[in-house]
C-alpha cells in the first residue's frame, strides 16, 4: 500500500527499534519461554509483507497470516512458538488476488479474507472477501475457498481491516483515512449471488491499518501507523474507551487478539517481522513479552536501552517534523 510521510515515518521508527528489538529476540529465540502468546518473530522468507493476523481456533499458538499485494492466493499458519511456518493453504476457487489486507476467523472455525485494498486511493468498483475452512490438520494443501464480491454503500474507499464477530458471524470493514474513517456493516449473511452492500455505521477516530474482536465479541482494537483505540462494542454503535499501548514498529501493519483474549499481538511487515505482544485491555494481568519489555532494567542499559531512549528522541522529533510539513502543506 502507498503510505506518504507514513514510510518516511517507518523509517525513522525502524531505526530507533533496531538494535532494542534484535537484543530481545535474541534472547526470546522465538520460544524460550514456551509462549508464543508471549510475541515472536517470522522467520518464513515468503512471508516479507505480513498484512493481517488472526489467532487460530483450532490450533493453540498458531496464528494465520497472508502477504500484502502482489502474492498468489495463500495463507500462512506460523507456529507463535518457534516463529515457523507449519502450514500454506493455496485458495483455489477465486479469481487473482489484488491486495489482500485483512483476515479474521468466525464463530465456525471459518478463515475469512479482505482483499479490499486500494492503491489508488479508492477507485476500485469492487473488492472481494474470501472464505475457507480452518484446516484441522496443519499441512500444506490446496482448499476451496467461497469468494464474495463487496461494494461500500457511498462508493469506492481503500480499507485494510476486517473484521467477523466471533458471535454473531456478520462481517464488518473499516475504510482507511489519514483523518479518520467509518466502520462499514454488510449484511446479516454474505450472498455468493449477488454484491455484498457495506454501509457506514459508526466514525472511527484513527487511519486504520487493522482491526480485530475479542474472543468474546465485546471489545473491538483498532490499530494505525501511530497508535491505537479500543471501542465497547455495544451492539455495533461502537464506544470509544480508551488508546491501545502499541509498540513502536517500522511499518504498523496488523492486530490480533490472542486465543485466550488477554494479550493483542502487532505485527509489522518486513522480512523476519516481529509479532510484538502487549496486555490487552481489561485482560488477566500476566509477564510482558522479552519482544517488548526485553530482560531487566539493568541489562538493558547495558545492551541497548540508552539507545532506545535516544531513538525515542529521534522518534519524536522526526515525527513532529512530519507533522508539522503537513500542516504547512496544508496552509499553503
């Protein structure tokens, strides 16, 4: 997807993070405290534009991801605990992916994927939403997937979240505007024979690049480049509860809910990306993931930590330049 100052933006992150984040996988190795739960990092080479994340239903520690524009029809079952791929599903079934930026699981154990991106800033007539079982058995094999064609109520948008609530099964997309976008509900049940109608329901305070439920269908986690918010959802009139405690990544791509509910995990794309854990609001209180909170204060001092005080520093400065070009841009 193109990002404007976003990249520029990622960059400046990436190299604040850097040295701090490759210390802390190092010492996790992707499994060392026997939790993927716990964060860990895409070791895959196919894998280089991780776009969306889902925690698996059926298989404890796995979670599902996909490329991003320009790979075949293929999702990924990463293993959370060693960082490897366990499994590859080819879609077969639907037409040539364009940009696939989202997936989540329903209520049935069901794969649900948005290939609803827009590079061209929302000129697309269509997008489409792809369907496939969950596999019970993790090999990699061919599946047949359902394909839905989706039109937005009040014309073309770019979107890279969606979202099935995990009770109900009704599926929902959140468009992506630098200065906020809406979340879009489509019918009660997809139609195979006919376009799938989105409508606006509800403002979302946040230029979104994923989205995801709690396992419970009770809260709903909106992430940007930047930040994130958390919503009661409330039925679908969504209200606004508080920001999310994202980490700073070079490239803020995806969100999920951990199978149990009490973490989100951000995934960033890049080759071996790191799937960065943190509590989830109102979730158990448990240890911090090494990925984000590294080993005691005291070492990290020693290997690193004065560096991530001053890529902070670079962090904060870089951004506000960024800003405040746009708001001259703006005034000009």
């Amino acid at each position: 997807m193109r990002r404007s100052f976003a990249v520029l933006a990622g960059v400046l992150l990436t190299g604040a993070c850097a040295l701090p984040a490759a210390t802390a996988t190092a010492a996790d190795g992707g499994s060392g405290n026997g939790s993927g739960d716990q964060g860990f990092t895409i070791k895959d080479p196919r894998i280089a534009e991780s776009s969306g994340l889902a925690a698996s239903h059926l298989h404890p520690g796995v979670y599902w991801t996909h490329n991003d524009s320009g790979d075949g029809p293929y999702v990924f079952a990463v293993d959370s605990r060693t960082g490897s791929t366990v499994a590859r599903l080819t879609l077969r079934g639907i037409g040539a992916p364009r940009d696939v930026e989202a997936i989540s699981i329903g209520p049935h154990n069901e794969i649900y994927l948005g290939d609803i991106g827009d590079n061209r800033g929302g000129t697309w007539p269509y997008v489409w939403i792809y369907r496939l079982p969950e596999p019970k058995v993790l090999k990699d094999e061919t599946v047949t997937a359902t394909q839905y064609v989706v039109k937005y109520a009040n014309g073309p948008r770019d979107a890279e979240s969606l979202i099935v609530h995990p009770k109900t099964g009704r599926v929902y997309i959140i468009d992506k505007k630098e200065d906020g976008g809406h979340l879009y509900e489509g019918p009660a049940a997809l139609s195979t024979s006919g376009t799938n109608v989105f409508k606006p329901i509800a403002a979302v305070d946040l230029w979104a690049t994923d989205a995801a439920f709690s396992p419970d269908g009770r809260q709903l986690a909106v992430r940007g480049y930047f930040g994130g918010i958390y919503y009661d959802w409330n039925g679908g009139r969504i209200k606004r509860e508080g920001r999310l405690d994202v980490p700073l990544q070079g490239q803020g791509e995806s969100i999920s809910y951990s199978a149990d509910g009490t973490k989100l995990m951000y995934g960033s794309e890049g080759a071996d990306s790191a799937v960065q854990a943190e509590d989830a609001p109102g979730g158990r209180p448990s240890v911090k993931s090494p990925v984000t909170s590294g080993t005691s204060a005291a070492s990290q001092n020693k290997s690193g930590g004065g560096s991530l005080k001053v890529g902070v520093v670079v962090v904060a400065v870089g951004l506000a330049a960024l800003f405040g070009l746009r708001r001259l841009r703006r005034g000009s």
